[in-house]
C-alpha cells in the first residue's frame, strides 16, 4: 500500500518551480505532505482530504485528484529552505472507515542551489 | 508550549539485548505511532496505538512491541536487538479527526554491533 512518489530527486536553481507527485493503488480518505531537512524530523506541510477540503502551509500548494488517487506538490518560485526530501502519507479507506495511520512514500530529495 | 521528545537521541548497543525507546508527548493525543527510517525506504511505521491499552501492528513489527498505559507515553521495545534494526527511530503523534496531522518527535538514531 506504500504509495509511489515521482520524481526521486529534483535539483533546482531558486526561484524556479517543481512538482511532485504522489500515486495510490487504493481510494483513499487523505494526501498528507511532509518536509524533511537532513538530520531532522519530517515536518507537516498539507493535509488534503477526499471532498476538497485542504490546510497547511500557506506558500505550498497541492492538489488531489480523487479519481486516480493523485496527489501533486507544486513548490513555485523555490527558495534555498525548501531543499530537503519530500513525503507523501497516504490514508486509505478501509471497509468505509479510515484507520488513521498513513503509508508513507519512499521520497523526493529537494535541492536548491543559489 | 506542548511538544513530543524521544530518548535517548543516541544509541548503541550489542546483538542479543533488549532496548526501550522512549516517547512522550504533551498535546494529549490519542494517536501515537512508531518509525523506522532506513536510506531508500522512507519512513516504514512498525507499531501504532490509538489509546490508552490499544496497540496495533505495523508493516515492520516483528522484534518490536509497545505498550500504552497513559495518554502521554508508549515505550518502543526491541525485545533482542539484531544488527538489521540499525536504523533512525521516529515517533509521532496525531489527535485524530478530520484533518489527523502527524508531528514528530526528532528521532533516536539506535545501532546494534
């Protein structure tokens, strides 16, 4: 169930952009986006849930197409903080319930360069 | 301010040995979880509990267990530590409902020689 993430590494100058995305084989109830910075724990981004509704980071924009399980990161005019590697989490449905815990995708190593 | 910590923040030890990870949080969530993170595989969650005296098992339990006697803290165990569970430890904890985000403790790097 561990979702796939694409690509597994972007490097970037700043202030140019970058999308990440995430894909499930299961429907699912919630696209969760981390940021991890080397040496430190992953830190809560976005949340995006089944029906629209989103919160998080107000410079980070994401998208969830429910349809096919989606879910893009869209970083745009990139600064140096945003390097570090990128999470998705994904949380299925199970049986019409969800169960709270996230599958985690394997990352995408961010780098900026001046 | 509320917060969740991990100790140690190191750790090494031998093969054979029983070693306990510790994990305390103050938001007072129901949720917590525990994961491991090895190069290349992201974050792969071993034991999760979502209240007082409720464990489930993750994708990666066997050689670990946990246990929940109060809201703040569950324990990670591993019950004989072998050279495979080197790795970065993670906990985390969520308050559940609608919108569930995860924050996580900073990690306790464990090696077993």
């Amino acid at each position: 169930q561990q979702p796939v993430q694409s690509p597994q590494a972007v490097i970037l100058r700043e202030g140019e952009d970058a999308v990440i995305n995430c894909s499930s084989s299961k429907a699912l109830y919630s696209v969760h986006w981390y940021r991890q910075k080397h040496g430190e724990a992953p830190v809560f981004l976005m949340i995006l849930l089944k029906g629209g509704e989103q919160k998080g980071h107000e410079k980070i924009s994401a998208s969830f197409n429910e349809k096919k399980q989606q879910s893009s990161l869209y970083l745009t005019a990139s600064q140096l903080s945003y390097s570090g590697t990128y999470f998705c989490g994904t949380e299925p449905f199970d049986r019409g319930s969800t169960l709270g815990r996230l599958y985690f995708g394997r990352g995408t190593q961010l780098t900026v360069w001046p | 301010d509320a917060e969740i910590t991990q100790s140690p923040r190191h750790k090494i030890t031998e093969t054979g040995r029983q070693v306990t990870l510790a994990c305390h949080q103050t938001w007072n969530h129901n949720n917590m979880f525990w994961y491991r993170q090895d190069l290349g595989h992201g974050l792969r969650l071993i034991h999760y509990s979502y209240g007082v005296h409720d464990t489930n098992k993750g994708e990666v339990s066997d050689g670990y267990s946990v246990s929940r006697s109060n809201t703040e803290d569950l324990p990670l165990t591993l019950e004989s530590a072998a050279s495979s569970q080197t790795s970065v430890y993670f906990c985390a904890s969520s308050e559940g409902g609608p919108y569930n985000e995860q924050f996580f403790g900073p990690g306790t790097r464990l090696t077993v020689l």
